[in-house]
C-alpha cells in the first residue's frame, strides 16, 4: 500500500508549472472577461455621463457584443471624485471599467484628491461634448455680441450658472472673461439641470450647458442659445424652435469671442495597472459599439460629435487639453498646491 | 377638462393585462428595496433600467415608476417594525411608528401608514392631473435664496420638538451639520473634513448613519434591557386592519395639513425628506397634546408618510412639465426616458401625450395597487415580530452590514456604522436627542449650499432673504415659528402652567413602558 500521495511534489511541479504555461499563453492570446464587468459611472443617475454608460451599456447589450453581463454602479460623490479613487485604489482590476469625461485629470489639478490622474490610463474617447452660451428666452440680446457688450457695461453684475465649481463650466466662463474683457460672476450649482432651472427662471443672465442639457427647454422657447464654442457651425438638423435648428447658431468666434474650440471629452478608463490585453480588449469592443447605428442615434440625439480616440491620438488629445486649462487654472488661482 | 380627456386616453393605454402585471411585478420589487436597508428608491430604479431597454416606453415608465411607489411604501415598513428606515424620507417615521409598535400595535402602525402613504399619493397625482402647466411655472420662481429659505423653515418647524434640553438639541443639531460638511464642498471645489481618509472624498452617507444610529443602536439597547421585543404579544388580526382603516378620518386634519405640505415641497423641490420631517414637527406644533408624540401618537405617523409620499408623487411633475428632476429617482429616470428615445422637457405632453399621460393614468392605478398590495402583506410582517428577539436580532445586524455594504461597495462604511452605533447608543444613554442630528445631516449640506449660492449672488447681502415676497413670506414663516414657542407662552403663561401641572402625572406614565418587572 501506499503511504504518501501517488503523485509525488517531485513529480507534481512540471506538471503544475505546464498548466500555468497553458493558462498563461491562453489569456495572452486574447484577453475576455470571465465575470461581469462593472461600469464605474463618475455622476449620479441621470447626468451626462451616466447616460453616456448607459447607452453603450444598452448597444453592447443589444448587439450581444460581450458574453458577460454589465453592472453599471453611479459614483458621483465629490465631483466624481468617488469613482475615480473607486477604480484607482483597485490597481490592476480590467472589471472596473470607468466612465468620465476630462474632470479625470481636472479633478487633481485644482484639489488635493487622494487619487493623481495618472492611477487611471485612457482606454477611448468616444465622443466630444459641445458648450454653448445660453440665455433666457425673453431676454433681449439678440446675439453673443449684443450679450458680451451688455456684461462690459454692467461689469461684475451678470451672472453665469455652471456645473460644479473650478469644473468645465466655470473654466471656461474665465475663458470668456479672458477673451472679451467682460466681467461676470460665477455661480456654482449642483449638475446642469439646476443651472438650467435657474436660467429658465431668470435668476441669472446665463449659462454655458451642453446642448442636451437644455434641448428640451429650446424647444419650449424657455432658453435660447446664443453662440458654440465649435471651430465650425454645427450640422444642420431639424430645427427645434421657430425655424431655428442646431445649425443655425453662429459660432462664438464669428461673434468675436475669441475661443476656437472649447469641447469635453467622453471618456473611459481602466486603472493604470490593468494588463495591455485588458485595454486592447475594451477598445475593440467600444469601436464596435461607436459603429452602430444606435450610437449615431445617441450622438445626433445628444448633438454631441462622435469620434473615436484611443492610443497615441488619445494621449496626444490628453495632454492639449489638459494644457490648455492648466493655463486658465494658473490665471486664476486655482491650483492645488 | 382638455386634461381629464387626456387623462381618459391614458387610462385606455395603459388598460391592458400586460400592463398590469407590469404594475404588480414593479410594486413588488419595489418593496422588496424598500425593505432592504442601503438599496432604496435610486438605486433599485436603476439596478432595473438595463431590463426597460427593450421594452417599449410605456411599459418601461410604468415599470419604473411603480418600483417607485413600491420603495416608498416599503420603507415605511422597516422604520416602523425595527426603527430602521429604509429610505431617508421614512426616517420621520420611526419617531411615532416604531414606538406604537414596540406597544404591540404593529398592524396599526402599519395600516395607518400605508393608507395615509396612498392617500398621500392620490392627492399628489390628482394636483399633476389638473395644474400641472401652471404649478410647474410657480416651480420656476425658485431660487437659491427661496431654496434656503424653505429649509430654514423646516429647520424651525422641527425645534424645539425633542424633549431634551435645548442646548442637548443644539449639540445634536451642529453635529449633524459637521457630519454634512464632509466631503467636496461643491461652492469651492475643495474637499472639507477627510482627514486624507479617501473614502471619505464621497462624503458620509446618511443610510449608513441612519442604520448605525437607529438600528443597530437600537438593537444594543434592546440587548441591554433583556433581549425582548414588546411586539410579541402583538397579535394579528385582519379586523385590526379594518378598523383602523375606519379610524383614519379621525385625522382628516392633519392629512390635509400635511398632504399640503408634501405637494409644495415636491413641486419647489426641496423632496420628500424635508417634507417628512417638516410634517411631523409642525403636527406635534399644533397639537394639543404634543407630549403624546415621540411615543406612538397616531397623528405622528399620518403626518411624515403623507407628506412623503405626496412630495414623492409631486416630485415627477417638476420631471414632466419642466424636464427637470424632483428628487434622486426621478432624476434616474430621466436618464431613462433619453435612453428610450425620449426627450424630457415641457414639450413632451405635446410630441408623446400617450407617454405623458399613460404615465399619469399609471400613477393613479399603480398607487391603487401598491397600497393593496402592501395592506396584505401587513400581517406577514407584523408576525415578524412574534419571532424571538435572539432570532430576528442576529438576523436585522447581517441585513443592515450587508444593506451597508450596497450603500457604496465599500468596507470602510462598516468602521462608519459601528461608530454611528456608538454614538447613537451614547446619545440613548445622555438623553440626546437623535432627530435633530439625523435632520441637519440630510438637509444640512444642501441648505449650506443654497445659502452660499445666495451669497454669490447678492455679493454679501443678506438682504437678499427679504428681497421679494415670496422669499421674504417663507422667512418669515421660518422666524414665526422659531419664535412660536416663546410667544405662546409669554402670552398664555398662566394657561400652559396649569395645563402642564394637569398633565404631568399622565406625561409620567409612559415615560417608562420598557422597564420589565
């Protein structure tokens, strides 16, 4: 009989070191997901970046694109703060898919925030979000200049609503102030959709929302917007109130605010130490979800500019754009030291 | 009535089997949320959003909003059975609720709720179904000082309602407001009170207070007094229910009163939590024996669940006619009806009337069912308490770690609900009180908030509280009745002494019904 195991250690380890050689080659090959994935949304439910999730949560979904299922979890606490630190304290996990925008490398910029921007690598831009400059329906301005020249005269008085504070919104109301000479005070509110409210209320002059934030109150004539902050016109659709459509609004430049481009990324991350294959995974499934005809939908639907970043192009996109605002951070003061 | 032949269209759409078993699933996923401490109304919505993707508008709203009300009546259940809310707008009503229950009158504690939770509701959808274009315009004249101003008034309807000392309130008061401060102060973008604790950049949530503070403090005491629920002799009757069903127009006035309330806060929209919490304090205010509340008094549970329920109905109008959410669910909605194809906003009741007002319709038929539906489960969950406390004990400390747990996935929540434990255990054992903490905590950062907004705007001023009638008339409200207690007595100082000589001996008796013989 016998005593020890019919297999000894000895024996054991080759066998045991040929299985890992097995698994290992397998997984380098090409790397699947093999439990569910979590879809780290950076903004409560219902924003801008918790639709973004959700729609490509639904296409991939629809389209039967990943085996595995999704759960999508809203960390919006703290600016989005909360999801960020969420998928940057767990290292190398590639099932913590998180969804932003450029606040991903704002955020660290002007707080001290227990997560830097590089915890977390790009996996893809998909989209690009266009701001505008919005005013009340009733309001007499009948173009950007007519509003600019109006805030010279009243300086300090004019109020702009924004999204959060030192954020997108309010970066680019100091751009304006840069480029015009105007001068206007900053209210910070929570989310959009409150700026909104306060603009269609006529407790301040305006606002800097993206088109989805306030199409459905265009349409009711409640707002109305005035210039975008685009190098060209946007393109022509529908119109949605009196004859005027999405194309009709001038761009900022042509109405000498002297801002070419002022855009938000929508983006995606994996924690920095997530293996390549994990990465080059992810973009193959985004690419094939921004190539449906459901994401055309969302972009048109949204008025939002569909394109495909990731890689080199993605990193070269980063660091402009992070420049870029680190300038108006640095005029104003508002570096975390 | 162009609305109610609208109303009469709705009806026809969604009048169909499909849908109504739409509704009966919906209601009942949405108490079992409800019931589960950590998910709520929010999250469950959007735990079930991915399922609707396919479905068609209708159908998917109905779903939605009926898990809604669902998740509104089930948190009810909890905070009156085991003193742990389930939603942050129930935490009203474990003042009145859970005492009646530890009386052994469960199943009346939970009869009153869930009807005046449905007659609240009703009256919520009846408002939408015939103002809603111009009540959503008076929605539009708030601002930030208005906002501050309708939480100041809630602050002050609520003072003075513990029986502590004054200055034990005002301890628990600025607590709360600590508790609020941590996290990113949305004003300056900066983050407050984390003490470099990265978990603490989200700020607190105020489930995980409340479960350590209510719940699990609860259940030491409970411990400590001898591991027995006064529940147990309880016994269940359908009877009960019946009759307490036809005691409830008994409390016709505070219905109104507090059905008034909850529409207002939900359409301005400060939510269903300070409605709740505004509702109790001004009915123990005008009620000629506020020394009943706090100890099971009827009226203390009528009051928060219409008010809730009522400003969470309301809370969609805000949604429908100005595409601006209401409250935390509404706003995960929203997000659902752009994922369906739909764009919110006020021209939604003229492209998609059908979707406007089958949803509506649904409101109606959806609250019809979910108040039969929880009624019967009643009995069920009074029985709970017939389980031996060394059962259902252990068993209500694994719910709430793991209810926890879903707040956040996050194990540094469980360090926050023992301390929370602690405290509230502490705060039992000084006689302070717990409400004004649990208050302040809820409303405290967004009434900081809006406070500060008013600043920015008025460059400093504080004249800009009084500056229009509207806010200038909440302002007031607010002092009338901060100051009401002082004037009443300054007036009528002979009157109150007498009435308080003739009711000590009574005030005495039940200070004391859990000490065991």
């Amino acid at each position: 009989m016998y005593k020890r195991n019919p297999l000894s250690a000895h024996q054991l380890k080759p066998l045991a070191l040929f299985f890992a050689a097995l698994t290992v080659s397998g997984s380098a090959l090409a790397w699947q997901p093999e439990r569910p994935v979590e879809f780290v949304v950076t903004s409560g439910a219902g924003g801008g970046t918790d639709t973004f999730a959700r729609t490509v949560q639904s296409i991939i979904g629809k389209h039967k694109l990943m085996d595995e299922s999704i759960i999508v979890s809203n960390k919006g606490g703290g600016s989005g703060a909360e999801g960020y630190v969420y998928s940057a304290s767990s290292k190398d996990d590639p099932y913590k898919l998180t969804f932003g925008t450029n606040n991903e490398y704002l955020l660290p910029e002007v707080g001290e925030m227990p997560y830097a921007a590089e915890d977390l690598q790009p996996v893809a831009a998909m989209a690009m979000d266009e701001f505008l400059i919005w005013v009340n329906g009733d309001a007499d301005y009948a173009s950007a200049k007519d509003f600019i020249d109006a805030a010279k005269q009243n300086p300090g008085k004019m109020q702009f609503a924004g999204s959060q504070s030192k954020d997108t919104d309010q970066t680019l109301v100091s751009m304006i102030e840069e480029a015009t000479g105007a001068d206007f005070r900053y209210v910070p509110f929570n989310g959009g959709s409150q700026a909104l409210v306060q603009l269609a209320g006529g407790h301040v002059d305006a606002n800097v929302n993206n088109p989805n934030e306030n199409l459905g109150q265009w349409q009711a004539g409640m707002v109305k917007p005035l210039c975008v902050f685009s190098p060209e016109q946007l393109p022509k659709g529908e119109p949605v109130y009196e004859d005027k459509g999405w194309g009709d609004i001038p761009t900022c430049i042509s109405q000498g605010i002297d801002i070419s481009e002022y855009r938000m990324p929508r983006t995606v991350w994996l924690p920095a130490d997530a293996p390549q294959e994990a990465v080059t995974y992810y973009q193959e499934l985004l690419r094939k979800v921004s190539e449906t005809p459901e994401w055309k939908d969302y972009t048109t639907r949204t008025v939002q500019t569909s394109q495909f970043l990731t890689g080199d192009e993605l990193e070269q996109y980063i660091d402009d754009n992070a420049e870029t605002v680190r300038k108006v951070f640095e005029q104003e003061g508002w570096n975390a030291s | 009535m162009n609305n109610l032949s609208l109303l009469m269209d709705g009806f026809a759409t969604i009048l169909t089997w499909n849908h109504l078993l739409i509704m009966v699933i919906g209601v009942m996923l949405g108490m079992l949320v409800g019931v589960l401490p950590g998910l709520g109304a929010p999250n469950g919505v959007s735990l079930l959003l991915p399922l609707t993707f396919t479905m068609d508008p209708v159908s998917a709203i109905i779903l939605l909003s009926c898990m809604y009300w669902g998740a509104l009546f089930g948190g009810s259940t909890t905070s009156i059975l085991f003193n742990i809310p389930g939603e942050p707008s129930s935490v009203a009503t474990t003042f009145d609720g859970y005492p009646m229950a530890r009386n052994g009158e469960a199943t009346r504690a939970l009869t009153l709720a869930f009807m005046s939770a449905g007659l609240g509701a009703l009256a919520g959808v009846v408002m939408i179904t015939l103002l809603a274009s111009s009540v959503a315009q008076f929605g539009l004249r708030f601002s930030s000082p208005e906002y501050f101003a309708v939480y100041f008034l809630a602050f002050c309807s609520f003072i003075g309602m513990s029986s502590s000392a004054p200055s034990k309130t005002l301890v628990s008061m600025m607590l709360g407001l600590a508790f609020a401060t941590v996290g990113m102060d949305s004003v300056s973008g900066g983050l407050r009170l984390t003490f470099g604790i990265p978990d603490l950049v989200k700020g607190i949530s105020f489930l995980v207070a409340v479960m350590g503070l209510f719940g699990i403090a609860e259940l030491m005491v409970t411990t400590e007094e001898g591991l027995s629920f006064n529940g147990i002799k309880s016994r269940i009757r359908v009877r009960d229910i019946l009759r307490t069903m036809a005691e409830l127009p008994r409390y016709w006035a505070s219905l109104i009163r507090s059905i008034l309330i909850g529409i207002w806060m939900g359409i301005t929209p400060a939510g269903p939590t300070a409605a709740s919490f505004m509702s109790h304090g001004i009915a123990k205010r005008f009620s000629r024996h506020p020394e009943r509340f706090g100890k099971g008094e009827p009226n203390g549970i009528v009051s928060p669940e219409a008010a809730d329920h009522s400003a969470g109905t309301s809370a969609l109008l805000p949604m429908l006619a100005l595409g601006v959410p209401g409250s935390a669910t509404a706003a995960v909605m929203m997000g659902g009806l752009m994922i369906w194809g739909l764009t919110p906003g006020p021209m939604l009741f003229i492209t998609r009337p059908d979707f406007v007002w089958g949803l509506v319709a649904s409101m109606y038929l959806g609250n019809v069912v979910a108040v039969i539906l929880v009624l019967s489960t009643v009995p069920l969950y009074a029985s709970i308490l017939r389980v031996p406390f060394a059962i259902i004990g252990p068993v209500i400390v694994a719910v709430i770690f793991t209810g926890v747990y879903q707040v956040a996935n996050s194990t540094f929540d469980f360090w926050l609900l023992l301390f929370f434990a602690l405290l509230g255990y502490l705060f039992k054992k000084l006689d302070y009180p717990v409400a004004p903490l649990v208050l302040t905590m809820v409303l405290g950062h967004r009434a900081e908030e809006a406070f500060r907004q008013s600043m920015v705007m008025s460059d400093g001023s504080l004249t800009v509280f009084w500056s229009n009638s509207l806010v200038t008339t909440i302002m007031g409200l607010g002092v009338l009745m901060l100051v009401w207690p002082l004037f009443s007595r300054m007036l009528g100082l002979r009157g109150w002494r007498r009435r308080l000589h003739r009711q000590k001996p009574q005030a005495s008796k039940p200070a004391t019904p859990d000490s065991r013989p």
